[in-house]
C-alpha cells in the first residue's frame, strides 16, 4: 500500500500538466463561440460578439490565453492574466445577480480563475512548452 500512494504522489506534476491541458481545451470552447460562432454561435441569434468590445476581449484571450495554456507556454504570466479575466467576468457579469455561484451562473468563472491562479504559482508541469525550454536550456547553456 505504501508503494501505491508513493507512486501516486510522484504523479503529481504529470496531473498538473492534464489539468492545465484539461482546463485550457475547456476554455478555449467559449471564446471561440464568441469569436467564430463555433461550435456553435451565441444564443439567441447564434452570431458572434464584436471584436472591439469587453465581450470581445474575453473572446480573444480564451482563445488565444487558452491555446498558450494548452501548449504550455508562457504559462505563469498567461495563467496569471486569465485569472484576472475570470475574476472581472465574475464581479462584472455575475456577481452583480447574487452572492451564490449556483443561482448567479459564476461557478465556471470562480472556478477557471481558481485553476489560472494556482498554475500560475505552480508552474505547466512537465508536458509543456515551457518546460520542454527549460531542460532544453539546462542541458544547452548559451555562452
């Protein structure tokens, strides 16, 4: 038994490499619904959002945030601003209805700046972009 519960914990940061995989590809779905109607366009109407607008700017850093956190690159800084972006969509489009993330609809929001928060501190883990660079740098020292 505790050779399985070591083995799980040495897990740990292959987990947090899904996690951030996991959370960016579930991401990425509303801004593109925003920006490209796709999957699908944004109900009623089923179009899209003006690029120039709040609205707009949420779209462009889901898709474009979101894509940099799939491939794990630039994570803490990424991470960081879209967390800050889920914090603002929260205080300005779901707060305001009530405090209950249940009732108010907030609970993906409170939930991806939660995510973007802690990447930001921990880092991609190790099936990233940025860590690929970083053993790649340690093994290749410029001069």
């Amino acid at each position: 038994m505790k050779n399985l519960i070591f083995r799980w914990k040495s897990w740990s940061p292959y987990l947090r490499s899904i996690l951030r995989i996991v959370a960016a590809f579930m991401f990425i779905q509303p801004g593109a619904m925003k920006l490209f109607a796709f999957p699908a366009g944004l109900p009623p109407s089923g179009g899209t959002v003006e690029l120039f607008s709040l609205f707009g700017l949420a779209g462009f850093l889901e898709v474009v945030g979101g894509a940099l956190m799939l491939l794990g690159l630039f994570t803490r800084p990424v991470a960081f601003i879209l967390a800050g972006e889920m914090a603002v969509a929260y205080f300005i489009g779901h707060y305001p209805q009530g405090f209950w993330t249940v009732l108010n609809g907030g609970m993906p929001a409170v939930f991806f700046a939660f995510v973007w928060l802690y990447l930001s501190a921990a880092g991609p883990g190790p099936w990233s972009l940025d860590e690929k660079w970083r053993r790649s740098s340690e093994t290749n020292p410029q001069v």
